[in-house]
C-alpha cells in the first residue's frame, strides 16, 4: 500500500511560447526564447485522497518578448460567468431606475431624478465598455445569444396571456361569490386585456420580413396609393397611435390579396378545361372525355407560361406547361398518387389581368372519389363558382348540391348550359327554361343560367357570354373592392386626424375627454360584444356530441328509406349507399346551418353594437364592414359508395324489410364508414367555425378602436406640438388626393 505521495514536475515556459518539457530535470530556461520556467507539480493520489501543490516559481530572467495572458479553461469559464453575473445586475439596476411611472404596479418608488437616471445610464455604458475590454484581453468569448428579442417578447406576452385568465369571473368565484354586475365588469376588463396582448403578440409574429414597409413597397399595381397608406404608417408610428394599428394591417392584408378566386365545377366530360383553354385563349389544359383534371388546377397572370407544383411529401417543382399532364391529369396522376397539394400556372392571358384567377377543378359524378372530395374542399376559397351543365344529359341531383353547397359556402353562382352547339335554337331556350324552373324550386334562389359553347360558329356564344356577363361582373367587383379600400383608407386617415387634434386642443402629450352617457353606453355595448366573441371562441360545442349515436339513426333512415322503395318497387336489388349519402348529407348540412346561424346572429350583434359606437362619437357616416359567413365546408358524401342491399325471398311487412336492409347495411360496414365521415367533417365545422369567429373578432377590434380613435387618445409616445401640426396638414392632403382619385374613378 503507498502511504505518501511523490511529486512529478513539469517545467513550463513563463511567456507561454513552448511545449513542456517532458522530464522534470529539463533545463531551467526556454529553448525559444530564453525566458525562465516554473515547475509545476501535478496532483497525486494517496489511498482515497487527492494532493497538489501550488506551482513553485523559479528565478525568471527578463524575455525579449512580452509575455502573454492567460487563463486555464475552468478560470474561462469561472470568468464569464462572474461579468455575465455582472451584466444581469447592471441590467436590473438600469431598469430599475427606468421604470415607468405610469405602470399600476411598481416594485421600487419612483424617487430617482431625471440626472440620476441619466448617470447610471452613463456608468452602466462604461461599465460594459470596460467588460467587453476585458473579455477581448483573455480571449474569452461571452456566452452566445440563442434566443431572439422577438421570441422571448412573445413568450413573455405568452404567459401574461396565462396570467390573465386568473381574472375571469370563473377563477374569481372562488374566492367568494360574484354580482352580475360584477361578472360583466370583470369579462370586460379581461376580454379588452387580453385583445391587447394578443395584438402584442400579432404584431410581433408579422416577422422582419414582414414588416408594414416592406410589405407596402411590394404593392405597385394596388387599387390605393400605397405611398399614402405608408405615409399614414409613419404618422401612426411616430405619434404612437398604437388603436390604429390594427386596422392598418388589416387594410394592407386586404391589398395584398385583391384577386377574385373564380371556379368552374361539373361533372366528367361537361366541358370545364375546353372552356378554360377557350377563354384563356391557350390549349395548355388537357381535355378528354375521360375524368382529366385529378388535382384544383389555379391559373393567374404570368409574364410567361410557366407551372409550379407543391406535393405533400417532396419538395415543389417548376416546369413548362408541356409537363402539366403529369401532374393533373387522371391517367398520369391516378387519384392523385403524387401526392399534389396544388398546381399553379402562370399564363399572360388578357382576361387574367382584370385581377382574377381561374381554377380548373376535378370532375364530379364519376368513379374517382378522391378527384370529387378536391372539388368540394375548393369550394369554400372561390367568390364565383361557374357550374357546368352538360346539354347532352338532364340535370341531376348532384348539380343542384352544387349549386346549394357553393350558396351556403357564400360565393356568387353563375350556371352554364354547355355544348350548346347540339341544341337547336329551340332547343336551347327550353332547357334553358327547364334549368331555371329545375334550380330556382330545389335551390329557392334565382341564379342567371347561359348557354355557351366553344366548337364553329357556336362559339360566339361563349364569346358574348364573356363580354357581357363575366367582364362586367369583374368590374363591378373590381370598382365595389376599390370603393371600400378607399373607404377604409378615408376613415382610418381621419381617425389620425381626430387623435391628433384632441392632442393638441388638451395642449398636453396625452389628452382623455370627458365621458358622457352616450360613451359609457357604447363602451359597454362594446365590451360585451366582445365578450360574446371569446364566448364563442371558448365553447366548441361538437355538432354531433354522440357521432356514432348521429351514424347510428342515418342507417335508421336509410334503412327505413329502403324498406319504402322495397314496398313500392319490384326491384331485388337497391343501391343503399345513394340513401345512406342522402341522409348524410341532410344531418350534417342541419347541423352546418344550425352553427351557420349562430355566427350570422353574432355577426349582427357586433354590427348593431358598432353602429350605437359609431352615433356616440358622433360620425356622421360609418359603415360597419364585417366579414359576411361564408366558406363553410361541405361535407363529401361520395365517400360512401355503392351499397347494394338484396330483397328478401319472401313478401315480409315494412318493418321486416327495414329490420333485413339495416342487418344487411351493418354487415357492410356502413355503420363505420358513416361514423368516419361524421367525425371528419365535425372537426373540419368546428375549425371553421373557430375560423369564422378569429375573422369576425379582428375585423370588430379594428373598427373598435378606430371609433375610440375618434373618441379620445388612450395614450401615445412625446410628441411635439409643431409635429402634430404638421402630421396633421399632412394627412388632410391625403384626404384632397384621395377624394380627386375617388372622384376619377366614379367617373
């Protein structure tokens, strides 16, 4: 057992400029540069136990060279650690001092003098001045910054938003009971609190890259000035018009976006891409017979012709049109085996510069399932849907669901009577008539049907249906969007002018007029209307709470349904799925328009309550501009198929057959597949729903806080008053130019 210790020593050079020796006898000078070593003992183990020895100097001689500091890495680490101690607490006491003595809550007394705050200030920045010196004299970096400014904000405002929650009328009850009175104070606060942090939170999601000047610079042919919208971003940035905000980016939002989305739907073989390539005056879209199209084709303004596909599973890919069948089309791409997300084309069509994009979609009433479901999940983006009717064939059942479906989605509706050219004359004005009478009693909507078609002579009319009906339908939507942009423009330009002038009529940086009746009213009207929005946003109440209970009485009906065609028809055999579908169909759209009508009694009620805001701040003209209910999914009831149910042998009653067709629909498997396609289709309503209430909730809390701008200020950033002025002159020849460019364009 060793029971001492012995000492091993290295010799090192003092300035650091060569290796150790390796044997403790070596010289007591450097070979390179003659400098003196120190020996160093290294620690030895006795037993358990651990012995060092400091290092032991000997004699130096002075070198040529100076010598170099340094630190071991554990004194490194124990370095910056120790100044990034220092630079924490130097940070704390700099914002101590700087606290804002407006914040409800202060953790220190605001006793510090303007000098004393600037002192610290100036100490501080000398302070790190001097650990960046040191940092850079041992050769120790600091610890890297791997969090952004941004992402730490909105993690913050993150559980600020958590916090929040423990003011609700919920959390408070307890702690003791609750008045009514009580309850709806406290909603109020905290729904307009909440608000608040979730437009910290929205602002600072938009990214660099985002940024409302950026953004601008890249709207060259928008149907406003955008050099005015940016000048009324600065003034609202430099005056700290923070109410403003929102409706700005909302107005720059609705620039970025100004194309209408037009659809054709039809069935297989109706004519959907011949009428595309006659219009577009191109014959890049395959055609054929056969189900073509598998995937929504979208088609926009290029300078040249070129294609971009996205896939669910690859990365996107460019390509010329003389590719595009490899994408779309149904004997390349079967049911959409390549996993395309969507396909988008660019062509320099003169009908596409009129700010309008087309999509080609897949056909419906044919075996491909998967192409039909793409078709109706198109259904809620388009604002016109162009549904094709074969005149070759009668109108079906699924055409009038399209037409239905497209109404309840919110979208406009146009009908056209393809191939018209093997129609006589006569022929077409009574299917004509026949297609209006047919759609205006199973649809009760009175919908302009035309007949068009793109072969000889015949196609003039698709030509006279272009000019006369789709061109001026263009631009009266172009003029109406162009109208209510400029309208936008205007109030939110006077809403600036507003806030300024109640500054500078106060005389002081922040001014808050006097409340009267009228403004309490409207406040509070406000407030609850906002208050019913995040009620709305919290209660997902499921359209089906039971979805197989839901599955369970559709196969009741169809098997009902089916023992009624059993007893008035011969038949041995019946298709059930086309039942199954029908009632399907009919318990998801109740329930889709039970959820539709509760959003359009919310929208009403928030219209009415910025109507009363708008009389209290006494604005001569203000229209309320919610967005309509609209783009509700359809549900896809194509997924069922075909179901065949076989006749009892024997003359049995109704409720034998109906008791023999629900055995016979549980032993295929409906029950399942009916219970799939429910739960599906409830979280896709649920989602729009939550989608629907998101869009109604900015567009009410822009135009809120734009009634308030004209109300009072809530507060702003040090603002002179030779720059209020001057914001103010500047914002009133906004008005002259905008009322010149309004005029021009009524006329």
């Amino acid at each position: 057992m060793q029971t001492g210790w012995r000492r091993r020593q290295r010799s090192w050079c003092s300035a650091r400029c060569a290796i150790p020796a390796t044997s403790p006898k070596a010289l007591k000078s450097c070979a390179a540069c003659s400098a003196s070593r120190t020996a160093f003992s290294a620690p030895r183990r006795c037993g358990r136990y651990w012995f060092s020895i400091r290092p032991r100097p000997y004699a130096r001689r002075r070198c040529g060279r100076l010598p170099m500091v340094e630190l071991n890495p554990a004194q490194q680490s124990h370095f910056r650690a120790s100044l990034a101690r220092v630079e924490q607490l130097l940070s704390d006491a700099v914002r101590v001092m700087e606290q804002e003595s407006e914040a409800p809550f202060r953790r220190y007394l605001a006793d510090a003098t303007p000098v004393q705050r600037q002192v610290v200030a100036d100490y501080a920045a000398k302070v790190r001045a001097r650990m960046r010196k040191a940092l850079e004299t041992f050769d120790v970096s600091p610890f890297p910054a791997v969090t952004g400014t941004v992402a730490a904000a909105r993690t913050a405002v993150l559980f600020a938003q958590g916090a929040l929650q423990e003011i609700e009328p919920r959390s408070m009850r307890g702690y003791g009971p609750l008045g009514r009175e009580t309850e709806r104070e406290l909603s109020a606060a905290g729904a307009e609190l909440m608000e608040l942090l979730h437009d910290i939170d929205a602002y600072l999601a938009q990214g660099s890259a985002r940024e409302l000047g950026e953004r601008l610079r890249r709207l060259e042919n928008s149907p406003v000035d955008s050099r005015a919208i940016a000048e009324l971003e600065g003034i609202i940035t430099a005056h700290g018009l923070t109410e403003l905000r929102a409706p700005l980016a909302m107005l720059v939002e609705r620039l970025e976006s100004p194309q209408l989305e037009v659809a054709v739907f039809g069935r297989t073989g109706a004519g959907k891409s011949s009428l595309l390539n006659h219009l577009l005056k191109t014959t890049a879209l395959p055609v054929g017979v056969t189900p073509v199209t598998s995937v929504p084709l979208r088609i926009v303004h290029g300078k040249k012709p070129w294609g971009r596909a996205w896939f669910a599973d690859a990365v996107p890919e460019s390509f010329p049109l003389g590719r595009l069948a490899e994408f779309v089309h149904a004997q390349y791409n079967p049911s959409n085996v390549r996993h395309v997300t969507r396909i988008t084309v660019e062509l320099p069509a003169p009908i596409l510069v009129r700010g309008m994009a087309l999509a080609d979609t897949p056909g419906l009433g044919s075996l491909a399932t998967a192409s039909a479901s793409e078709s109706l999940a198109y259904l809620p983006r388009c604002d016109l849907g162009i549904v094709l009717v074969d005149a070759a064939s009668a109108l079906t059942h699924e055409d009038v669901a399209l037409v239905d479906a497209l109404h309840r989605a919110g979208a406009s509706v146009m009908v056209l009577l393809t191939k018209a050219d093997l129609l006589s004359a006569d022929d077409r004005w009574r299917s004509l008539g026949y297609l209006r009478h047919e759609l205006e009693t199973r649809t009760h909507t009175e919908l302009p049907i035309h007949a068009v078609s793109v072969v000889g002579a015949d196609a003039a009319l698709c030509d006279a249906w272009r000019d006369e009906v789709l061109v001026p339908w263009l631009e009266a939507h172009k003029r109406g969007l162009q109208l209510s942009l400029r309208r936008k423009v205007g109030l939110l330009r006077d809403a600036a002018i507003t806030a300024l002038q109640i500054r500078l009529e106060a005389g002081r940086e922040t001014a808050v007029t006097a409340e009267t009746t009228e403004d309490r009213d409207a406040e509070r009207l406000l407030a609850e209307a906002l208050e019913a929005l995040n009620t709305c946003a919290r209660e997902q109440r499921p359209p089906f709470p039971d979805a197989r209970l839901a599955a369970r009485e559709i196969v009741e009906e169809a098997a009902h349904n089916t023992a009624v065609l059993w007893s008035r028809s011969p038949e041995r055999q019946i298709d059930a799925g086309s039942l199954l579908a029908a009632s399907l169909s009919g318990k998801a759209g109740a329930a889709a328009r039970e959820i539709s009508r509760d959003l359009a009694r919310l929208r009403a009620r928030l219209a009415a309550a910025l109507m009363d805001a708008a009389r209290a701040a006494r604005l001569p003209r203000f229209d309320e501009e919610l967005p309509p209910v609209a783009g509700m999914p359809v549900l896809d009831s194509h997924g069922v198929g075909r179901l065949c149910v076989r006749r009892p042998a024997f003359a049995l009653g109704r409720w034998l057959h109906r008791y023999a067709a629900r055995r016979q629909l549980y032993r295929l498997g409906s029950m399942n597949q009916i219970h799939r396609l429910l739960s599906g289709y409830q979280v896709r309503l649920l989602d729009w729903r939550l989608h629907m209430v998101e869009e109604l909730k900015r567009s009410f809390c822009a135009q809120r806080d734009i009634l308030r701008a004209h109300a009072r200020v809530d507060g702003a950033n040090a603002s002179t008053t030779l720059a209020i002025k001057d914001a103010v002159e500047r914002l009133k020849r906004l008005g002259g130019r905008a009322a010149n460019e309004s005029a021009e364009a009524t006329s």
